[in-house]
C-alpha cells in the first residue's frame, strides 16, 4: 500500500518518470498500447450514457498535446480526476492511480483512428471494457464483432518490477512471454549425485574465564584475558544428495533434493543428542524411499532487468525436533552477534586502522553527486521488486520435544531483540513430542520486494505459530502429555478394528493374525500411555523437589542423567539398574556434599561462598537421597513404558570432532586448537579421554583432547592396536582388538589394556637408543602400571616403568616425539626431556630428522648427571 501511495503521489504531480538521480523505485504500473489504434482509458467507471466516455476538446487537445514519454496517465490540474485521456498507438505511459490503496481497475475503450484528429470526440457507441491491473493470471481476447480492432488481447504482465498493462494485437505475444519465464534454454545442464552425502561441520571460537587453563588446556587468550575456546558445536548431514542445474542466456533452473536431514547436537551439556532428523526407517521394499527435502526453483532475467521466478517450491516431510532450554541459549548468544554485526563494523573492530583507511580512500576519491549515473540508479531501484509467478513451500509437520533443563550463567550472553526470544523459550513448559503443523504457504502472481516476501513469511507462520498453544499446553509432561496419551490409545483402538477387518478380507487365518495384531497393538498403546504419562508427572515432582537442594549443578546432573536415560531406552532391566544407580548416587552426593559444597563455595566466593556452601550441603543431605529414591520408582516405570515403546530413537550421525592442538607459538604450553580434516580414529581418541578414569566431559572442563598417535603392537601384522592420547591433563594408552568388527564395548581386551596417567606422574621422554630398541619413543613413568602392551615394568635406570613407543620410520619418530613437548613442563623432571636442537640435524631433503649419535651424547650426558647426583 505504502508503495503503491507512493508511486501514485509522484505520477499525479506530473513528476518525469527517468529523468533525475532522484528516482526512488520503478512504477508499479504502466500501460502500453503496441496495437495501431488509440485507446480512450479511464480510471472512473463511465456512467451510461455514451457521451461520457467521450472526450471534450479541451482535454483531447491536451491529450493530444502530451509527451507520452514524459507523462503519466492523468493530470489531476488539468482535466479531472473523472476524465479519461487517450493513450496512442506505440505509447507507452506511466500510470499512477488516483486512490493508490483502492481498487486498480482500468476501462478502455479502441477508437477508429481512420477519422480525422478533430473529430476523434465525435465517435459514439464506444464499447467500454474493464481491466484489473493486478491479476496477473487472465488474458482477455476482445470480440471481433465489436470492430477492426476485434481479436486485441488485453492482460497485464511482469517486466523488470513493474506490472505492464498491455494491449497486444493478438494474444501470441501473451503466449511467448508466459512460454518465456516457464522455460529455460540449456546452454549448460549439470546433474550431481553424493549417495554418501554432504556434512557441514560448525566449529565455535568462544571466550571463557572460567578457569585458569581453558577447556582446550591452552594458554590462547583474546585482548580482555578470556581463554579461547574452539569446540565443534553443530553438524548437519545430508544424504543421498542428489540435483540438477540448467543455466541459460535466458536464466536457471534448479532442482535439488536430499534423502535425509540430521542436525547433531554438540553443544556441552547437551540434553538431546540430535536437534532435527527425519524418519530414518526404511522400508526394505521400498528402493526408491521420498527424499526428506526437496527443492525446486526457475529463475529468468531479462537484460538489465528485475528477477522474475515463475516456479519455486519446497517441500519437507514430517520430522523430529529436539531441543533443550542450554542449547537454545547458546544458538541465540552464538548467531545474535553475527546477525548484528554488518561488515564495515567487523573490519572496524578488528582493524580500526585499515577501517579508517579504506574510508578516507573512498570519501577522498569519490564522484561529485552530480555526475551519478541515472541509468545505474534506475536499474538499481527497478531490482527491489521480484516476480513470483507460483511460490509454494508445503505444509510442515514436526514433532516438537523440549527440556526445561537448567542454564549456566556462561550461557547467558544475549542482547537486543534476542532477549524477548529468550523470555519466551524461557517460560515454555517441557514438553514431549508435541505434534504441530504448519498449512501451507502459497503464493501466486506475486510482485513485491524481497524483504516485503519475508515478512509475509514469517507472518504466516508465526500465525501458525500461535495456533499450536493449545497442542503445545497438551503436550505438556507436567500435566501426563495427554495428547501422547490420547495418541496411543487411538492408536490401539484403530488398530484392534482395523487389523482383523483386514484379514477377513482375505481368509480366517488372516482374520485371526490381524486379531492378535490388533489386540497387541490396543494392550501396547493403552500400558505405553498410561506408563508415560506416570513417567512424565514423576519426572515433573522429581525437578521439583531437586530445586530444595539450592545445588544448580546436581540439578543440571540429575536432568542430564534422566534425559539420558530416555534417550538410550532398555527395557524394564535397565529401568531397575538405572533405580539401584539413582538410590546410591543420591546417597553419595547427599553425604560428599556436606565436605565439597563448603570447599568449592570457598575457592569461588570466598567467605561467603563458604557458608553458602555449607548451607547446600546441609539441605542437599537431606533433599538428594529423598530424590535418589523417587527418581528410581520413575526409572522402573520409565523402563516398563520402554518395553512397550516402539518410536524411534535418534543418535549421532559421527562422532564429535576432535581438534588437535598444537604447540604454543611461545614454546611454552599448548596453542589453540586447530580445525583439521575429520579423522574417525581421532573421533574415538577423544571419546576415550572422555570414558576412562570416570571421567565426565561436562564436569571435569580441563581435560580435553589434544593429539594421538596409534600403532600396532608388537608389530604391523598384529590385531592389537595401541592409541596412545595426548590429553590436556592426562596421557592415556589404550589397546583395542582390531579383529572385531563392530566398534563397540566388546572390542576392548580387559584388564590391562588401558593406562592413565597425570603428566606430573610422568618423569620424562627421549627417544630411544636406535642400538637397543630400535626407532621409539621412551616414556619413563614413577609408578609401575600394569598396562600390558610395550611396558617395562623393570627399567635399566631406576624404579618406575618405561612404555615404549614404537615407530616405523625416522619421520614417524619425530612426529610422535613432538606431540609430547608442549607438556614438557608439566613433567616431573623436564629437563631431561631434550629439545629438538639437541638431538635433530638437516636431512638432505631438507627435512628434520633425530640424529642417532646425537641421541647418544645427550643419554651419556643425562646418565653422567645421575651419577653425580643430579638425577631426577
């Protein structure tokens, strides 16, 4: 409206339509008359009487005296806003409306241009005919009978942002520009097919202060002293990626389609390990399954025009979304600073210099306005309005899982239109598996702008939005989730009618088996949603209760372990382990609390942190072993509900990608992580650090992957594979069985497969004596460990034990011996630990390489301190 008011505004005062730099935006509307007759136009409907669609002398003088390039189809001063003008053959003009908000109909009538100029106001029995300027959709053919001019076409078109009303001597110039904008010529077509797939990997960079060594164990700080954290945080994957593309001198056609949709959830503290996914079951009949996203879109262009788009189509089939109150939190403080953050702002705060620079160069340079070319800006406005001849994005169907689950204070860290989003995400209730849909959103013959496009988006389906409250409220676990409850019984119900009517169709024999199969089903549905819906109000009394412990951080454990355990299922068995887990774990951190809570208060806030502390481990004394106990009646009711449940549970797509760190460019600690080629192996690594020792990830923040190395023992032919993981705080060494096939719990080897160890516990490395071991590394440890797999429990020069690291070349040797010396100092006796100018000389190929006689110096040197007393 507020465009077309503008445009009406200008053309009634008669403004030039190309003439001034000035030009805001391309008309919306102008009329063209490629026909040979003139054409009398009205924007008032003629009373019935002929006379009135006839033209005085005055104003056919002045119509005939008008600059048709210059002029817009009405002059408002001159002849009235009732009196129609005539627009002659081959003329084009700009046409304004005198009620720009109204509705856009144009009358016409064909004049006889046989007869004199002079007596043009003379015809009478003029047949009048009506036109809507904004449909876009129908062309009119005129009747032969009325005259010569029978068989003209009339309609409207799209043309570089504005909508041409256009009268044509036949209907095949119609015809051309509707074959145009749906047909593109292939000069080039590319079709692609990715059955493994595409993943896109988001990899955080974050500022932390809440330690003194950042959660990657490196000494990267940022101008304010905050730690570097770089961590991967998302991974989208993407299957059976298959396309096509067709790009012509005349536009491009695109079509793009993809199996399956998963984005993981990486985020620490996670609640649900994957965000979004599809259906991942397939029928094994099925080959040819739909594909989860599919995308369709022609684009054409005219010479120096506005986009025109006669077909773009999206379709996305019914999938899970499942998020958490901490994980939207730090999507929001992760994408509002991009969002807010332009270009020239980026450059600026990050080179104030090169910013103030660049803009004095440009003001210092820069063209007098004056001198602008019309032509570019013309172009320019005539680009912010797009055609859409169909756009169409099919209904959506989700269903929505969300955890009221509790949010650090580091998460917190959003601002400006973030935070009303945050409040209202903030005060949603949990919810399971909320069943929404969205209709469709449809569009046709459509010209408007592309942030006018959006906005008519997103008001669509935030009015969608706001009619899911109620299946939102019924989803509710606080009150049952009646709607999964109702769900499941109907289910059953259905099923217990339909099955046996399907088999008795076909025989008894099928009569009885769809009988078992709906019987089964009715029992399933009615125990699973009455299970669930107990489970739900259990877990709802559990938070509750668990906030008298005034312990944020048992009361984000005790969420972790519950969503966990829902998410990995098991039957009434596991229901009953994870009851003996939850009634000794709120034991134990009813009674430890009493003793850390007070400790850790201290080192936090100091005297008061202290009282404050041992006010939580008072109350959670009391308060955790009471939520141990009904936490483990909900695990056995949660069990049962599992054994009954045959949805789908969702997994990560790979595992989370490990960083390697390198050294810091000091010398001295570790760097930042850097991003590298996804490695599986190294994956696994890192979740190793993560499994060992007892330890957890989201507790313990300084111990995180750095480096591996993995070889096989005691030779290449061997099925035993030793990992040898470089973390920030711990060196650990595991051996696995390669001969088994699956990468499961089973492939480990017991007993002595695994050694941990902190770096202060390890005296030093060297590389080995070639003459003795061979190409190795040396880890001399203080303890003996009863770690199998290359440990020498009886060591030449001491007590201790040595794990020795096999290396089948001098470049490997290297390799392995540079991944300890960023934790050199962390050891026990690092100068015994020789640095690279010691031991390394020039190969020939201009590589380093450790010297084996240098090896030998810096041992007899280190052998003769021993003796003199200086040993380690």
């Amino acid at each position: 409206a507020s465009a077309g008011a503008g445009a009406g505004a200008g053309a009634g005062a008669g403004a030039g339509a190309g003439g001034t730099a000035s030009t805001p935006r391309a008309p919306l509307f102008m009329v063209f008359n490629s026909t040979k007759w003139p054409i009398q136009l009205s924007q008032v409907k003629p009373a019935s009487s002929s006379s009135n669609m006839n033209l005085s002398n005055t104003a056919l003088a002045t119509a005939a005296a008008y600059e048709v390039s210059e002029a817009v189809g009405y002059s408002g001063k001159e002849a009235g806003v009732g009196v129609p003008w005539i627009l002659p053959p081959g003329r084009e003009q700009v046409l304004g409306w005198f009620q720009p908000n109204g509705n856009h109909t144009l009358y016409f009538a064909f004049l006889d241009s046989d007869l004199p100029p002079g007596m043009l106001h003379g015809q009478e029995n003029l047949q009048e005919h009506a036109l809507n300027a904004e449909d876009l959709t129908a062309v009119r053919t005129l009747d032969r009978r009325e005259g010569p001019w029978g068989g003209v076409a009339c309609g409207v078109v799209a043309r570089n942002g504005t909508r041409v009303i256009l009268f044509s001597p036949s209907k095949t110039e119609f015809d051309a520009i509707q074959s145009f904008q749906e047909t593109v010529s292939r000069n080039l077509s590319i079709a692609f097919k990715l059955p493994s797939g595409l993943g896109v990997s988001l990899v955080q960079d974050s500022a932390s202060k809440r330690d003194s060594l950042d959660s990657n164990g490196s000494n990267a700080r940022n101008a304010s002293g905050a730690s570097i954290v770089r961590r991967e945080v998302m991974f989208l994957s993407l299957t059976r990626v298959e396309g096509s593309v067709a790009i012509g001198g005349d536009g491009q056609q695109l079509e793009l389609a993809a199996g399956t949709l998963q984005i993981d959830n990486h985020f620490r503290s996670c609640t649900f390990p994957v965000i979004m996914c599809g259906p991942n079951k397939t029928d094994p009949k099925d080959h040819a399954p739909e594909p989860f996203l599919r995308i369709s879109c022609v684009r054409r262009q005219e010479s120096g025009g506005a986009p025109t788009y006669p077909y773009v189509c999206m379709r996305l089939l019914e999938g899970d979304v499942q998020v958490d109150l901490p994980s939207i939190m730090k999507i929001i403080g992760m994408v509002t600073p991009i969002a807010q953050t332009t270009g020239q702002a980026a450059i600026a705060e990050r080179s104030p210099k090169t910013w103030i620079q660049g803009k004095s160069a440009v003001y210092k340079y820069q063209a007098p306005k004056d001198t602008i070319d019309t032509t570019d800006v013309v172009l320019k406005a005539q680009s912010t309005r797009i055609y859409f001849q169909r756009f169409e994005i099919h209904p959506i169907q989700i269903s929505l899982s969300f955890i009221q689950a509790p949010v650090e204070k580091d998460d917190v860290h959003v601002r400006g239109v973030a935070t009303g989003l945050v409040q209202v995400v903030g005060n949603i209730s949990t919810v399971h598996r909320a069943p929404l849909r969205f209709n469709c959103f449809t569009v046709e013959h459509a010209m408007e702008s592309q942030n006018t496009m959006v906005q008519i988006l997103v008001t669509h389906y935030r009015r969608q939005g706001l009619r899911q409250i109620l299946r939102l409220a019924g989803s509710m676990a606080a009150i049952g989730n009646p709607v999964d409850l109702v769900s499941n019984v109907g289910t059953g119900v259905k099923d217990f009618f339909y099955e046996p009517a399907k088999g008795l169709v076909v025989g008894p024999k099928e009569f009885m088996t769809g009988l078992a199969k709906g019987t089964s089903s009715l029992g399933t549905g009615v125990v699973h949603g009455a299970l669930n819906s107990v489970t739900g109000v259990g877990n709802t009394v559990n938070r509750n209760l668990a906030m008298f412990a005034m312990d944020a951080e048992y009361m984000a454990d005790t969420e972790r372990k519950r969503n966990q355990a829902a998410q990995e299922g098991g039957g009434l068995g596991r229901g009953i382990m994870n009851a003996g887990d939850n009634i000794m774990g709120g034991i134990a951190d009813g009674v430890t609390g009493i003793f850390s809570k007070p400790v850790q208060g201290a080192r936090k806030e100091g005297l008061g942190g202290f009282f404050k502390g041992v006010g939580q481990g008072l109350a959670g004394v009391v308060v955790k072993p009471v939520v141990g106990v009904t936490s483990a009646a909900v695990s056995v009711v949660q069990g049962a509900s599992n054994a009954t449940n045959d949805s789908e549970t969702h997994a990560h797509v790979r595992l989370r990608r490990a960083l390697p760190i390198h050294a810091h460019p000091g010398g001295n600690g570790l760097g930042v992580a850097y991003i590298s080629p996804y490695s599986e192996e190294a994956a696994w690594a890192q979740r190793s650090i993560m499994n060992m020792g007892g330890n957890k990830e989201k507790k313990d923040h300084r111990v995180k992957y750095v480096n591996h190395h993995t070889y096989k023992y005691p030779n290449e032919i061997s099925a035993v594979k030793v990992s040898v993981i470089f973390s920030s705080r711990f060196l650990f060494a595991r051996a696995v069985d390669t001969s088994k096939a699956s990468k499961t719990e089973s492939f480990k080897l017991g007993d002595g497969a695994n050694l941990r160890c902190l770096w202060n516990q390890v005296a030093f490395v060297r590389p080995a004596d070639p003459a003795v071991k061979g190409i190795a590394i040396e880890v001399h440890l203080y303890h003996t460990s009863p770690f199998k797999y290359g440990i020498d429990t009886a060591p030449v020069d001491g007590g201790g034990s040595v794990l020795t690291i096999p290396c089948n070349s001098e470049a490997t040797q290297l390799h392995v011996y540079r991944m300890f010396l960023p934790h050199r100092s962390s050891m026990g006796d690092p100068s015994r630990v020789p640095v690279l100018a010691d031991i390394t000389i020039l190969a020939p190929n201009g590589h380093l390489r450790i010297d084996p006689s240098k090896l030998g110096t810096v041992h007899n040197e280190y052998a003769a301190a021993d003796g003199g007393g200086g040993g380690g």
